[in-house]
C-alpha cells in the first residue's frame, strides 16, 4: 500500500507547510469568512458531538461527519454503508453464527463487538436523536430522512457513556419542515431490486409542524439454492418442529419497510417538543453462506460431530451390537431427543443406510460448490426483524446563558433468526435465535454559558433500563447435537456527567469532562443438551452435570446479579493557529460492561457460570483541523494511541463460543479526511487510516499468540469520492460521481482461522444523475462494486462441528433511480 503512505506523507507535508507559511494568531484582524456556499467552497457541517450546535470544525475529537446531500449522492442505504467513508471504521451489517442483513457489528480503531448475543453490549454506540439502539440486531437501521450523520471516533464515555469504548455513531433525522413539501424517489435495480421512499411535511399552524416518510426495499438474494445431483436424500432438519420450513431458493436478498413520523410545536420562542416514532419490519431472507471446508475424519483424536453422523448412518448394524468397534458410538446413534423440551424423539441412525431403501446423504467437501452464488443448503433461512420506539424531546430555554433539554426514548425490538450454516442439502449446523427486548432511558441535560461566553458547560443525569428475553438454538448432524438455549437480562444503568469547554485567551481552550456510571444487571439461562449427546459419547457423567436429575441441563443452576463501576474523564487542549487552523489534544476514556457467556455445550468447572469482567480504553489522541484557501479545501489529520485492557473477545470451546477476557493490547493509528472544492462544479472528498494493534499480554487460557490480528480491523482503509458537474442541458445539470474504497487483509475471528481471513477489498462505485434546473425532477443510473470485487464478510468456523461456512458479499450491481422534490 505504497500509495496509502504517500498519501498520508503528502498530506503531512501540506498540512505542515501551511500551517508554518500562514501562522496569523487567531485575535489578529481578519476578513470574515463568507458563506461557504455562496463561494463555492466546502459546504459547513454543524454537529452535536459535545451536546451543543458547533461546527465540525470546532470540535476536538476525530469525526466524521455525513451530510444528507453525501448520504444520498454516494448511495448510503444504512448504517453499514457508512464503513467505506470513515477511515478506520469497520461496519458490517452481519455476524458469525447468525446471519442477517438487519444486523450491525461495529469497530472503530480496532474496538467493537462482532456477537450479536444479548449479554454483550455493542463497542460502538449507535444513536438516533440522542437515543441509544441497546441491541446489535435491528441496528443497521434504514437511513430515513436523514439530516446528518456524525461517526465520532475513540471513546465517548463521558458525553455518550458505555459502550462507546471504540466509538458512536449519532444519527440525527430531519425536523419537519415549516412549510408544505413532498419529496419522493423509486429505484429499479439487478435482481428485481425495487425501493420507494417518500416524506411530506405539512405544517398544521405557524408553530406546529408534521412529518410522514417512509421507504420499502426489495432485492432478490444473490446466492441461489441449487439441488445436490440425484438427491432422493432423507433429512431430519424440519421434524425438529422449531425450525420454520424454507420455501425460499435464494440466499442473501431485502424485503423490508419502514415509517417515521415526528411532530415539532414551538410553544413559545424559548420552549420546543419534539415527539417521534417509527416501526421498521423486515421479513427477508438469511445471508448467504458458502461451505468452504469440512472436517470428517472418524479417527481424529477429538472427532466432529459431522464424522460422528457419518459413522452412524454409513456403518453396518452389526458393528453397534455390544463387543464390535463401534458399540461405543451405540447410544448417540441411538433415538433423538424432539428438538424442544418434551419434544416427540426421533429414531435413532446406526445402520441406516443398511437398513433403509432411501439412504441418507453423508457430509463431506462434495458440497463445496466452489461458486460463491450457489449453495447446496435448503434448509432454515429467514431473518424476521421488527423494531419500534418512540422519542419525546423537550428544549427549554431558561434565559440567554441556561437552556435545559430531555430526552426520553422508549424501544422493542423482537428478532426471529434462522441460519443453515454448513452449506448442504442435510442437516450438519443450524442455528435459531429469538430476541425479544425492551428498553427506556430518560437523560437530561442542562446546557450553560458563562464568563462571556468563555465557558460553555454541560451537565447530564442518565438512566436506561433494558429487559430482554433470548432463546439461541444450534441443531447439529440430523439431531445429534441438539442445544436448546434459553437466557434473560434485566439491565439497568445510571450515570451523571459534565463536560465543559474553558476559553482561556482568544486562541487557547481546554476540554474538562467527567461521566460516572453504575450498571446493574441481573442474568439466568437454562441452556440444555437435548439429545444427551454429551452423556452419549461418554465425554461427562450424570454427576459432573449441574442438576443430575435433569441430565439435559448444562448451564449452571440460578440467577445471577452483578454491578460494574466506572469513572471515565476527557482532558485536552485546543489551540487556534488561525480561525483557520485549530490543533488539539485529547485524553479519554472509555469501558464497555462486563457479563456472562450464554452458549454452552459442555458443563463448566465447579458448575460456575462463565463471567467476563469490562474492558476498558484509555485514548491518547492528536489533530488538527484546518480550512485552507478560503474554504476551498478542508483537511483534518488525527493520531491516537489507546491502552486497552481486559478485551473481551469470541474463543470456541467444544462448539461453544465462550466470551473471554483476553488481557492487553496497544494500538496506534493515523485519520487523514480531506474535503475539496477547487472550482464551484468539482467536489472531493477522501480519507486515509491507518491501525496498528496488537497484543501485549494474554491470560491463562487463551487459544491464541500475541501474534494474532484483531478481529475485523485492517490494518489500512482508504477512500476516494469526486462529484462533477459536467455540463448543463435538457433544462438541468449532468453530475458524475465516482467512488473508490479500499481495505486490506481483515480477521473475521479472534484466533484468524485462515478460510476466514478476508483479502485485501477494492471497490469501486459510480453514477450519472440529471439535477432539473428549476424543477423537481432528478433522474439517476448507477453501478455499485463495478470490478466485482467479492470478500469476505463474516464467517463460522466450529471445530467441533466439522463445517466452515463463509459470507461473501454481494456481486456487481446496476440501478435507475427517478426523484421529485416540492
């Protein structure tokens, strides 16, 4: 990536030779900045990252920073398409295990959370109107009506509180328009892809507005289910009676809806409610998944369930019968457990090919397709997401110095998932989940200005509450291995905060913040083996398990409750060179709640559930933040460097993945994000990032060496994007854009299993739109992934189980889309 580097020296360098060149202290006289649009310069963002209107500009953390115009120009759908835009963010909208387009598993410089199981909290908090989504499934919301996106990047424990350890995403929609108004845009596209969106606003009286959107999205999955040759075979998948029967030929596609309201009242001029609701539902097909390698061997030391069913059905009878080779493998091939607790059993497998007309098919690398758009599996494949809330917003201006605003925000969100995962016509791995959850926080903040305005503070009281119930089932080898997994948290937090901005001269402020938080949470599961298997193969007695009169049960017995402290603080320090050019520097830190492994398939020692305790960051950071040539071009620069302790990563055990602390690491990195508008028709904007992390102490136990790379951080990631207004003519503006996102090797699990390494990824997008003049109308034509450049994007390997299974992402796809807005 020799270009990558020189891209980073070369913006140093520019960035270093202005800054000495034009070193105006910031009191001096100076012309006034004019507009930047009416001079055709960068456009000006105005976030909320410190709780108070700024320009991105002024505020001293690494954001980036995401206008409407951009998510609509560059295609951005959802939250995960925002991954090719902010350097050293990682967003994909996936997990192992279970595979979802509705699903958002979110790094940011290396620190996140790749499980979508509710007893872990996400790394990146992802936020809408200042409330925060608890759950990583029904996170990759559809970006509705949105007037802008700030991805704010290291930790925001102090303003945004836990599970901001590696960073937030704060997605803020549109207030309702004061006068009438209808936008609305359809789109046709590769495999019957049909989306819709629309909003109106319609004021109701001077001082009460409304707002109505809504969108519908429909795509065809990209890999196609396509029959074993000569398969007469006999499966077992949907006798379990708990996984919904597969009526579908195709993996990896969208269907899904979603509405917004909101309803402004500007009561007075000082006092202003904001109330906001809005259901999505997608009831679409699961991800695609490729069988990329098996495990079968019958004489491995430590045999996988997959050569255990081979055993069973391949083998005559006789060989069971007490005294031949294979009786020790009678009880497993033995009758089955229903699937579900008092479920009806199934019979058992030994011999069966010997004793049935209509054999079964065995596993093995026979169902490797070698083509990443075509799957032998045909079994469980749906991904049911509904998500609603509502978020009242009050602002109340006390005098010229003192405004107060609330917050509230209540959620459920209810997930239905069902994976076939090992690629075949049979039944080898299959995963369900059920989510159902509910949550409410309440926080308030008091917003100040003193000293002139020299000092500008905020004060904050948070609470969240969260409940949820989760059942997590795996069905392995016909019902060898049935793991029924019910579990429960009740969560709540609470948390106080300040964070103020102290100007000492014109030029020099420090940055002064503080959050404590208190997390109490209480946990129980009852996770069960099914059809004994553990029992059966002899690998544990009725007593090592945790209740010997349900020899099923192997989660340890009773509830658990447990509190986590933290005190995290943000110092730092900005300097103004020029009104132009603002250096800083940043302390910060950040943790993430600690909790209990749900997934068992093996009894623990001592019976004792398997508790990981928080991680934490502490982040040292560097930047600047220049606007140059008279707002022509804009070009920030960010090094950072973060201690982090007690990661808690995915290690598998058995078949189980166990939650683990993993000790200590380091990581350091660079963020060049530069914005151009050399002439008013030609806009650019690019970044570059780059991370180094890296173990530096490992606990006892841990299945991997210092040497190991992160899970789902490259280690460099690239962007490039130009509008150009080519020409004027039919009564409008032709625009071109063009966009190219690269990022290197990435890790899809903690011990970088080698099938599930994803290479070095290159993606290019491009499209011609047709702006009216003076009219409403925008016609636009589209590729995305022009190269078809296809990787990696999560991955399940089991040792246990005998199958790896890949998620690539999707092919090369075109589109037309049409848009009125009045």
């Amino acid at each position: 990536m020799s270009f990558v580097k020189s891209a980073y020296y070369t913006s140093t360098a520019l960035l270093t030779s202005i800054a000495l060149c034009g070193l105006t202290p910031a009191n001096a006289q100076e012309t006034p900045q004019a507009d930047s649009a009416s001079q055709g310069g960068v456009e000006e963002i105005v976030v909320t990252a410190q709780k108070r209107a700024q320009s991105v500009q002024e505020v001293p953390i690494a954001i980036t920073a995401v206008t409407a115009e951009a998510i609509k120009n560059q295609g951005i759908n959802s939250v995960a398409d925002l991954s090719k835009l902010a350097p050293n963010v990682q967003l994909d909208q996936s997990a192992p295990i279970f595979s979802s387009s509705q699903i958002l598993t979110g790094f940011i410089r290396g620190i996140g959370q790749n499980d979508v199981s509710s007893s872990l909290e996400p790394g990146v908090g992802v936020y809408i109107d200042g409330a925060i989504l608890a759950r990583s499934i029904g996170a990759n919301v559809d970006l509705l009506d949105v007037e802008r996106i700030e991805v704010l990047k290291g930790p925001q424990g102090t303003l945004f509180g836990r599970n901001t350890i590696g960073g937030a995403i704060s997605i803020v929609t549109r207030d309702p328009s004061d006068k009438f108004a209808v936008r609305a845009e359809a789109t046709y596209g590769s495999r019957d892809r049909m989306e819709f969106r629309g909003t109106v606003d319609v004021p109701l009286t001077p001082t009460l507005s409304t707002q109505f959107s809504m969108s519908r999205r429909i795509q065809e999955g990209f890999q196609r289910s396509i029959p074993y040759p000569g398969d007469t075979h006999v499966t077992d998948e949907y006798n379990l009676n708990i996984i919904p029967r597969n009526s579908e030929d195709h993996r990896g596609g969208t269907d899904s809806f979603s509405v917004r309201g909101k309803v402004k009242w500007e009561a007075t001029p000082d006092l202003t409610f904001k109330v906001t609701g809005d259901y999505a539902r997608a009831d679409e097909q699961a991800g695609a998944v490729s069988l990329v390698a098996t495990d079968t061997n019958p004489l491995a030391p430590a045999p996988t369930y997959a050569a255990v069913y081979n055993s069973c059905i391949g083998a005559p009878p006789v060989l069971f019968t007490p005294g031949q080779p294979l009786a020790f493998l009678a009880p497993i091939c033995g009758p089955r457990g229903g699937g579900v607790p008092g479920g009806a059993a199934l019979p058992g497998l030994a011999g069966y090919n010997f004793t049935n007309a209509n054999p079964r098919l065995a596993f093995g690398n026979q169902f490797i397709t070698n083509d990443i758009d075509t799957t032998y599996a045909n079994g469980a494949n749906r991904s049911l997401v509904r998500t609603w809330g509502v978020t009242g917003q009050i602002d109340l201006r006390l005098n010229e110095a003192l405004s107060i605003k609330s917050i509230t925000n209540y959620r459920e969100v209810k997930g239905d998932l069902a994976n076939d995962i090992d690629g075949s016509p049979i039944m080898i791995a299959t995963t369900l989940s059920r989510l159902r959850a509910k949550q409410f926080s309440q926080e308030l903040q008091l917003n100040g200005s003193f000293w002139d305005n020299r000092i500008k503070s905020v004060v904050g009281l948070y609470y969240f509450w969260e409940k949820n119930d989760n059942l997590e089932n795996a069905y392995l080898s016909e019902g060898l291995g049935q793991f029924y997994g019910p579990y429960y948290n009740n969560n709540r937090s609470y948390a106080a905060y300040t964070h103020n901005n102290v100007q000492l001269t014109d030029a020099l402020s420090l940055t002064l913040g503080a959050r404590y938080t208190k997390d109490r949470k209480r946990f129980s599961a009852g996770q069960s083996d099914l059809n004994l298997s553990l029992l059966k193969l002899g690998l544990f007695t009725a007593g090592q398990l945790p209740n010997p009169a349900d020899p099923t049960r192997i989660y340890p017995l009773g509830s658990y409750r447990d509190t986590y402290d933290n005190f995290s603080v943000r110092v730092g320090a900005e300097y103004k060179v020029t009104r132009a050019i603002m250096l800083y520097g940043s302390y910060a830190e950040g943790f993430k709640s600690g909790g209990y492994t749900t997934r068992l398939s093996i009894p623990t020692p001592g019976n004792i559930a398997p508790q990981f305790d928080p991680e934490t960051a502490k982040t040292f950071e560097v930047g600047a933040k220049t606007s140059l040539f008279d707002r022509k071009l804009q070009l920030n620069v960010a090094g950072f460097h973060t201690d982090y302790e007690n990661l808690q990563i995915i290690v598998v055990r058995g078949i189980s993945p166990f939650i683990e602390n993993a000790g200590k690491a380091k990581i350091d990195g660079f963020e060049v994000e530069a914005v151009a508008r050399p002439i008013p028709e030609l806009r650019i904007n690019g970044s570059v990032g780059y991370v180094n992390a890296r173990y530096t102490q490992l606990d006892p136990g841990v299945t991997f060496t210092l040497n190991n790379r992160f899970v789902n951080t490259p280690e460099w990631t690239a962007f490039i994007g130009a509008d150009l207004d080519l020409y004027k003519g039919l009564g409008g503006t032709f625009t071109v854009h063009g966009d190219y996102n690269y990022k290197s090797r990435i890790a899809r699990d903690a011990v970088n299993t080698a099938a599930l390494i994803s290479p070095d990824q290159n993606v290019f997008n491009a499209s011609l739109r047709w702006r009216q003049a003076d009219g409403p109308l925008e016609f636009k034509v589209g590729a995305k992934n022009i190269t078809n450049n296809r990787f990696i994007v999560t991955g399940t390997q089991v040792d246990a189980v005998g199958a790896t299974t890949v998620n690539y992402s999707p092919p090369r796809e075109y589109y037309a889309t049409v848009s009125v807005d009045f």
